[in-house]
C-alpha cells in the first residue's frame, strides 16, 4: 500500500512539476523511503543483539526465554541461573488481547466561513441506465465530501457531489453512485492541490532550476 502511494505521489508531480525539480523532489522521495526501510533493519538488527547479549548473560537455560521474560529479568536483580532454567520450563504466557479500540470520534469537519466551490460529478453512462428493465435512472441525490483546496493565495472547500441513480422501476437493485476520482492520500481533508503545492513550496523556493523553468 506505501509503495503504491509513492508510484501515485511521483505520477502527480510529474505532471506538476519542471523536469529538473522532479528529478530533485523524486530523488528525496526515494531516498527517504529506502532511509526508513534501513532503519527499520538495524532495529530488528539491534533488537536481535541485545537478546543475544541478555542469553549470555542469564546463561544458556534463558534461550527458551521470550524476549518479554528476558525483559523482566532485568527488572529482578540478583536472579540466580536456577531461576532462569525454571522460568525457561514454564510455558509461555499466552499473548494479550489487544486493547479495546475506542470509537473514532467521527470525521472532522472545515471550517464554515470558508467559501464553497461545488464540483458535480455525473454517473457513467452505464449507470444511467437500468441494468434491470433497460429505462433511464434518475438522479435521487448526491453523496457529498468536502476536501480542504488552494488557489494562487486563496484557500477555500471543495465540495464534491457524486450523482446517486436509481430506477423507479427496479427498487430492489438499489441505488449506484459516480465513482470518486483517484486521489494521492484516500480520505484526506487537503486535496491533490494542497499537497502538491506543499511539496512545491519546500522545495521550489529554494531551486533556481526550478524558478528559471
């Protein structure tokens, strides 16, 4: 899922951005997805040698040990290695349930006193017809989802309706609505725009290839 969000981030700012900045900005993208990959093996590395460095200590009856008993032994000064080879004979303790997730608390909304630009997006035509009896659905309504958007100096809501068809004839297929437009982060409140000019801004002011293009 990451890296397909990456592939999609670079296509947006290719077409966006001069060739000689993309190469810049696609550059850093890369370098520091390939820097958290790295880090994420020297912790599993680093996690791996203490445990080694925990079975020296106790002696060989803590190889059995989970990482967790290892943790608790250091908590407990003055443990002697019978102990330890008694611990390694006990059965592990089974996992915890995980935590009860709370309720999300519901989408946050934009703020009202910014203006709203309504953006209608139709059905395709197939969903305009009835795949039951053949006969044009009608609009009933508009699914509708608000992203934060930008102009030249100027923020304000862009408020995407979706058409919702149906047929009079056929209730029982239900109600299709126009698909939503790909977009660089799914669910976000800043649209396309927004982030894109982000990226811009950090790294364009600085550029003097980017602002002779």
């Amino acid at each position: 899922m990451a890296s397909s969000s990456h592939a999609e981030l670079l296509e947006q700012l290719k077409t966006q951005l001069a060739a000689p900045l993309f190469a810049m900005v696609s550059g850093k993208l890369n370098a520091y997805e390939s820097n958290l990959q790295n880090a994420e093996m020297m912790i599993q590395a680093l996690k791996e040698r203490l445990r080694l460095e925990r079975i020296a200590k106790y002696g060989p009856g803590s190889e059995k040990l989970t990482n967790q008993q290892l943790e608790l032994l250091e908590l407990e000064p003055g443990v002697s290695n019978l102990e330890v080879a008694a611990e390694g004979e006990r059965e592990a303790l089974p996992p915890t349930p995980d935590k009860k997730k709370r309720k999300h608390p519901g989408r946050q909304t934009l703020p009202a006193d910014l203006p709203r630009v309504e953006r209608v997006i139709a059905c395709t035509s197939e969903q305009c017809v009835c795949g039951g009896c053949g006969q044009s659905t009608r609009v009933i309504g508009y699914e509708e989802s608000e992203q934060l958007d930008v102009e030249p100096m100027k923020y304000f809501v862009l408020v995407t309706k979706r058409e919702k068809r149906a047929c009079k004839c056929c209730e029982e297929r239900g109600v299709l609505a126009a698909p939503l437009p790909a977009r660089i982060i799914e669910k976000s409140l800043a649209s396309d725009q927004v982030i894109i000019d982000a990226i811009i801004s950090k790294y364009g002011d600085h550029c003097p290839l980017y602002r002779l293009a």
